[in-house]
C-alpha cells in the first residue's frame, strides 16, 4: 500500500522535474502561481444555485483558488486534453451556410509522454488540495494515456483510494478494419473517503425496455408487474421504477453531429454521462469543479441536480460556449479570470431609435492585426452594462445553422454605460464601449 504522495514500493513512473537537482521530490509552488480572480461579469438573473466560469489555464487558477475552496471541493472531473497529437478546432456554420472552423486547442506534446505527465503531475497535486476529506477525483481519459495517468493517479492520491475504472462505450462512425475499433473511453475514480462517498440510490438508472420484457414478468399480490428472484436465500422481489445500479460498462451515445445538445466544441461530452457521475458521486448543494470545462457540459449537470460548480478553461471560445449553455439553462453565473484579456479587435455598430424602441446593430468587426474584417469573423457577443463587475445584458453566440444574430432591439435604451463584449474565431476577447 502507497502512502497518497509516494510512488508505490519497486514501482515508479519518473516525469521530467520531478525532482530538483538535488534529488529532493519538488513540491507544488502554489503560493508563487496564485494571482488575484478579477470578476469579469456577472450573467443576468441569478438564481441560488450558481455556476463559476474562471478564464484561464487551469494552473494559475487552481492555485489561486485555494485561498478561498481548499479543502471545499466535493467532485472534482477532469476531462483533459488526451494527447491525440493535433491541434483540434471546433466546426461551426457562418451565416451563409458555409463551413468554418474555429480554434479548438492543442493537444500536441512535441517533447513526448513525459510532458504530458509533468503538465498532469503539476496540477493534479492542486486539484487534491481543493478536494474535501471525502472528496471524489474522476479523470477522463481514453487508450493513449490511460497507462500513465492511472500510475500517476495511484502514486499522488494513493493506490488505495482508487475505487473504480468507468468503461464509457459508444457507437461512432469510422470503423477500422486494420483491428477491433477503439469505441470507448476510461474515467478513473478515486475517492479520499473509505469507503468512498457514493450515493447508490442516486446512481440508479431505468432499465432497458428488453430487460423489463425479459426479466419482469411476475405479478405481486396487489397485480404489479414485477421480478421476482432469489438472492443469496431469501426471495426478493424488484419493481421496474426502482431502476437498477449499473456496472462499470456504461454504453451512452456519444454528442453525434445531429444531437439537440451539440455546441460544435471539440471533444464535447454527452450530458447523460457527466449526470450519472455528478448525480451518484455529489449531493445537492455540494460543489463540483471541472478544470477543463470546455463547452461547459459538467456545469450544466450540477446545474440541473442542484449543485454549485466551478469551470475553468484557458480557451476563450470554450467559456463563451459554456456561458451561452447556462443563460439558455436559465443559470446565473459569474466570470472571473486572472488577468483582463487585452483588447483584440473593434466592432463598428449602429446605435439608436427605432420603431419607438431602441436598436442596436452590429455592422462589422475588425481584429486588431487588421485581418478579418467582417461578422463572419465573431463567435460571439455581449451587451454588458458597466458595473464591478460588469453585468451580461444580452448574449449572442453563433449558431451552427443560423449564424450569428446581429440586431438586437429593445423597449428602451438599457441605463447606464454599456459595453460590447466580442470574443472572435481565433478566441480573442474585445471589452468596447458602447457610445
Ligand atoms: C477534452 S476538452 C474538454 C471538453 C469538455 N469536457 C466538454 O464537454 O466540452 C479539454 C479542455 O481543456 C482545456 N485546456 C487544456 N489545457 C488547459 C489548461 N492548461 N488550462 C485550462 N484549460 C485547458 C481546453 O481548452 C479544452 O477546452
């Protein structure tokens, strides 16, 4: 057995900087990466169960919220980059019907698996320093660095702190025929409890229409369809709207082009999948983080179970997805980020009186390089009104079939300053004011 910090006794996976020059094991420097979360803006209609977007990398981040969360996280699920090799970009669909594609990130680790388990080493040591006594750490990862991250995983939380490996399967298209196709993912579970904080009557889930007509086919005496079997010498008897536990197999469908829930983010999750975790593993009112957020999907399932939740991404694009998932939820939220990101571009507008209301209407966008002159080049925009912090007005973000909406009228001029916020394809952040 490995004490949580020490590699497991004959065992060791050794990743560059491990250790200082002088052989010492080198220790996370939180207090030299914490730097003060500036609020960037607060979304409208907050509501009591509340989500947190942080803009930034997740290293910075994780370290300067431990002033305020050490010790405070409930369920931590990281679904980090899976060292696929590329850079991976996000589809979306201009106005005009065409394709185009949008900076996603990159997934490349030119120096090789080493650097990939130091990137992971490094954060991972934060991550469990928000973690409470009990909490609950789940890695997604798939066949290209599962190997390393379970070693790493035993060695930081300790071997005996891992509870289960979750096998998510999933049909897509492309099928090899060179060997078997790779259609699943691994998610590993490592809870700091023993025995590990796991809500089983949460983690039911509804049975299979062939399992109700293969297995439920008794009658109790009130005449209610039921399963009758005998368990370990003593008949029990199971109802079809208890549901069932399911193994560690979960076959869930994959976010597929034409799904109601797909944003175009790159490696986007289902929903249905980050619920069975976030539902099983938390209570409502506790707290989940994802440091690599993405789209947002991990929010959005604490969301609807009634938990609070932290996300944090260094893609500009992926929090005004995120952002844009939770106003349609009806969620409130706030943005918060280490730095105020720099003014990138400027977008010329109309601005005034229209049919006895107020109308604004952006006409064209301009990066600050020069290039991309025109609307096609925004992922989104906000209406904000000035504030400390500002707060969100009106959001727009571009539809995959229907663009982006450009006008937006009002009764009234909304009080007050106002600003535009822009964030354009290649994920630069533009705050403007708005005369
Ligand atoms: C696999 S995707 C997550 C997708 C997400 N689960 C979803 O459902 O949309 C990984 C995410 O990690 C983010 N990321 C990678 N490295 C990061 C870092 N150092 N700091 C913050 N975010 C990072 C990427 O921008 C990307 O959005």
């Amino acid at each position: 057995m490995s004490a949580s910090g020490d590699p497991q006794p004959g065992l060791e996976l050794i990743w560059p900087g491990k250790y200082d020059p002088a052989g010492q094991r080198r220790q996370p420097a939180a207090a030299d990466l914490a730097r003060p979360l500036r609020p960037l803006l607060t979304s409208p209609g907050r509501t009591a169960v509340e989500a947190e977007l942080l803009l930034g990398d997740n290293l910075t981040i994780s370290a300067s919220l431990l002033a305020s969360c050490r010790g405070q996280v409930d369920l931590i699920y990281v679904d980090p980059p899976f060292a696929i090799g590329s850079h991976l970009a996000a589809q979306a669909t201009l106005d005009d019907g065409s394709a185009v594609r949008l900076p996603g990130y990159d997934d490349r680790w030119p120096q090789g698996p080493g650097q990939y388990v130091a990137m992971l080493a490094e954060r991972l040591a934060l991550w469990r320093e928000l973690l409470t006594p009990s909490g609950s750490l789940v890695v997604h990862v798939d066949r290209r660095a599962q190997h390393w991250v379970r070693l790493l995983l035993d060695e930081l939380l300790g071997a005996e702190r891992f509870v289960n490996e979750i096998i998510w399967t999933y049909s897509t298209s492309g099928r090899s025929q060179r060997a078997w196709p790779h259609k699943h993912d691994n998610l590993y579970w490592y809870c700091l409890a023993d025995p590990p904080r796991f809500f089983a009557e949460q983690a039911r889930v509804p049975y299979s229409q062939a399992y109700l007509e293969s297995h439920f086919t008794h009658t109790d005496a009130a005449g209610r369809r039921c399963r009758q079997r005998l368990d370990c010498g003593k008949w029990r008897t199971y109802y079809p709207d208890q549901g069932m536990l399911p193994n560690s197999v979960w076959d869930i469908p994959y976010v597929n082009s034409q799904a109601a829930e797909r944003t175009g983010y790159p490696t986007q999750k289902p929903l249905p999948l980050l619920r069975r975790l976030v539902d099983a593993l938390t209570q409502p009112g506790d707290l989940v983080l994802d440091p690599c957020c993405g789209s947002g999907t991990t929010l959005l399932a604490a969301a609807a179970g009634g938990r609070h939740s932290l996300g944090i991404d260094a893609s500009p694009l992926a929090i005004a997805i995120a952002e844009q998932r939770l106003a349609r939820a009806g969620q409130g939220y706030r943005l918060r980020a280490v730095t105020p990101p720099p003014g990138a571009g400027r977008a010329s507008c109309r601005v005034g009186d229209h049919l006895g209301g107020w109308r604004l209407e952006l006409t064209g966008y301009r990066a600050s390089d020069g290039s991309g002159d025109g609307l096609e080049w925004l992922a989104m925009w906000q209406l904000l009104q000035a504030g400390d912090p500002p707060a969100v007005l009106h959001a727009v973000v571009r539809q995959r079939r229907a663009g982006l909406a450009a006008t937006l009228d009002l009764p009234a001029r909304p009080p007050g300053p106002l600003q535009l916020r822009l964030v354009d394809r290649r994920g630069a952040v533009t705050l403007q004011p708005l005369d």
